[in-house]
C-alpha cells in the first residue's frame, strides 16, 4: 500500500496556505483572545488614549506581541476573505485579479501596521 | 424568464437554502464572524497607526470606539472572535486528533457544544463591557445599585 503521506509531492501555495490557516488559527485563539479581553475589557476603551498606546509601544515585549497579532490575524483574515470570494466567483481569470487586489491590500496593511509598530506612538505631536 | 444563473447567485442561494442544519448554521455563523472581525481589524490596523502618522486623528478615533453603538459593537466584536475561535478549534481537533468524530450526529453534538462555549466565554467580558458602557455612557453604576455595592 502507498502511503500518501509518504509520497514527496512539493507542496503547493494553496497547500501552505491552507496549512498557514490551520496552524495561525490554533495560535491566534490565545493571542488574540488575551488581546481583545485584556484591552477591551479589562482595560477597556474610556480608559485608552495615546499616552497608553505610547507606554505599550515603548515596551518591546507587547511590540513582539502586536507584530504576531499583526502578521497571523490579518493574513489568516485576507486569506479567509479570499476563500469567500473563491465560493462565490469561479471565472480564473475574475479569481487572479481580484487575488492580486487583495495581495496589495494586504501588503499596503500591513505595511501601514509594521511602520506603527515599529516606530511607536508620538504624543508629543498631538495639537 | 428567469435571470441566468451565476455561481454567485447559486452560492448565495446556496448559503440560504441548503438545509445541513446544525453545520449549515456554523459555516454560516463562521463566515459572519470571520468577514466581522476582518472588517474591523482592517479598520483597527489603519486607526491605530495614527498614533504614529497623524496622532492628532488618534484621540477622534477612540472617541468613536466610545460611542454607544460602537462599544454595543464591541460587545458583538466579542462574541465573533471568540465563536470563531471556539468553532475553528472544533474542526481543527477533528482532523487532526478524532476524524471518527466527523460522523453527522457527533458534529451536530459539537457544534451544539461550540455555541455554548462560546456564550460562555463571551458572557463575562460582554456583562463587563455593559457595565462599562452604562457606566460611562449614561452615568449609572450597576454595581452601586447592588445592596451589598459601594
């Protein structure tokens, strides 16, 4: 008997990504559940201005946090999106375009993300 | 005569009518849930980086979160994130650790499961965030109105 799982077939990019979605999808139930209940409830949204974004933001620790929030749940939700709309247009050539519509916009997210993160808060600035 | 059918409208007719019960149900809740959160993460991501593009935006933004159908959308925000966690949780446990478990009955037990663990999960931060929301919003101290409150 040939065992599937042993036949070498280089996985492919629907095959990693369906992977990606499992695999983010188990991590992102403790990060971002902690994230959602620590800030929306504990904290809550009286109580978070940009001073506190500033704190957080100075503390590499949550920044590694956000950037993991940041990486896994907004890939796992465009990836997901895609999925959807995969449901409800079959046309290939409709699928690529608005694939790559959708590879941008994550891109430029994520982007946007990043560079917040990774710079922090400036409350100096607000007028 | 009848419009031409697309797979769009086949799907969408698909998505109302197909009777699959119970994994019907949690499909469609966990494609609401998931397009929900992707929604507001997606405006999340962009207001948050304000703090560093353009911060006087920031404190606009979190005056909006405090608005009362917004903190009433948190409260729902809630529920989608954690029934679409407790619900990816059960197919993933499925597959990977009791494909037995697939049979129709058994899921039906399951997903009859997720949904009370999801309200369960949700209940705590939702009657918090209620609290909040009375509190802040309309000045009245549901935890002062208790015979043993402050």
């Amino acid at each position: 008997m040939i065992m599937a799982s042993k036949a070498s077939v280089k996985p492919s990019f629907e095959t990693t990504a369906w992977r990606f979605m499992r695999y983010s999808g188990i991590l992102l139930i403790p990060l971002a559940w902690f994230h959602v209940y620590l800030q929306d409830v504990i904290v809550g949204v009286h109580a978070i201005d940009i001073d506190y974004v500033a704190v957080r933001l100075a503390d590499t620790g949550w920044v590694i946090y956000n950037f993991l929030l940041l990486g896994f749940a907004f890939a796992h939700g465009m990836y997901g999106l895609r999925q959807v709309m995969f449901d409800l247009v079959h046309k290939e050539s409709t699928r690529r375009v608005l694939s790559i519509l959708m590879l941008i916009f994550w891109l430029v997210v994520t982007a946007i993300g990043a560079t917040a993160l990774a710079m922090g808060a400036r409350p100096e600035l607000v007028q | 005569m009848a419009a031409p059918s697309t797979p769009l409208k086949n799907t969408v007719k698909g998505y109302a009518t197909y009777m699959g019960r119970e994994g019907h149900y949690a499909f469609l809740l966990h494609r609401l849930t998931g397009l929900g959160v992707l929604l507001f993460l997606t405006i999340h991501i962009l207001d948050t980086a304000t703090v560093y593009f353009y911060p006087s935006l920031y404190e606009h933004a979190i005056e909006l979160y405090r608005a009362t159908p917004f903190m009433l959308g948190e409260i729902g925000l809630l529920f989608a994130v954690i029934y679409h966690g407790v619900n990816g949780l059960r197919i993933a446990v499925t597959d990977m650790w009791m494909p037995k478990r697939w049979a129709i009955e058994k899921q039906r037990k399951a997903v009859r499961l997720t949904l009370v663990v999801a309200i369960l999960l949700w209940t705590p931060g939702a009657l918090v965030m209620l609290y909040n929301l009375l509190l802040h919003n309309f000045g009245v101290d549901l935890l002062a109105m208790l015979p043993f409150g402050k």
